[in-house]
C-alpha cells in the first residue's frame, strides 16, 4: 500500500482503500444530490418511472451503503429509468408490472403511481 501524506495529516491511500477520500466523495455526491433537489422545479411532475425518485433512492444507497453503492445505483437507474420499458397488467391478478430495458422486473409496488392504475375491465 502507498501511502501520502498531507501537510493537514490527512491520509490518503492512492488505491481504492482511502477511507478519508471515499468519506469526501460521499459527502460530494450527497451535497450535489441536495443541490439538484433545490434547483429542480417543485412545480414539475416527476419522470422517474420507479416509485421511490432515482435522486432519492441514489441518495439513500449512498448515505447507507456508502460511495460505491451510491454510483452503481445511479449508473443502473439512469440506464434504466429511460424509454424501452413496458408496463404488462395480469388480468388475472389485476397487477401491473414493469418489464425494464435490461430485461429486470419490477413488482407494482415498485412502479411509480402514474403506472400503477389499477386495471379496469
């Protein structure tokens, strides 16, 4: 392992291990999540098709989980959360579902409202 060191004392690992510089990318990714939500219009109808907000669920896996969780949850939810996905209603269960670009499922527990209607006959 290499080690650097600051004039501040803080220590930073070159490879992936430094806890310090993950902590800093963390606190960067959570502050820039905060940013957008004051920037974004209020007034403005949500296009995410996942219940929970891809920001919101981006925020969380990163406050929780730490960085690398965080951007592996944009990186699927931004190749996911465009065109090419298809909502399928069971006329059995009167469920909806989504079917994902990549082929995922999500539950209608997981489909944001606007796609959740329940199915009429």
């Amino acid at each position: 392992m290499l080690w650097v060191w600051c004039k501040t004392r803080l220590s930073c690992l070159i490879s992936d291990g430094c806890i310090w510089e993950k902590s800093i990318m963390r606190f960067l990714l959570l502050f820039l999540i905060k940013i957008y939500w004051m920037l974004k219009a209020k007034n403005q109808e949500p296009r995410c098709i996942f219940r929970i907000s891809c920001s919101r669920h981006v925020y969380q896996m990163a406050k929780t989980e730490g960085l690398f969780k965080g951007l592996k949850a944009f990186a699927y939810r931004y190749q996911n959360c465009r065109g090419g996905y298809q909502v399928i209603i069971n006329p059995v269960t009167d469920q909806n579902y989504m079917i994902l670009p990549n082929g995922d499922q999500l539950q209608q527990h997981e489909i944001a409202k606007k796609f959740s209607v329940p199915f009429t006959k």
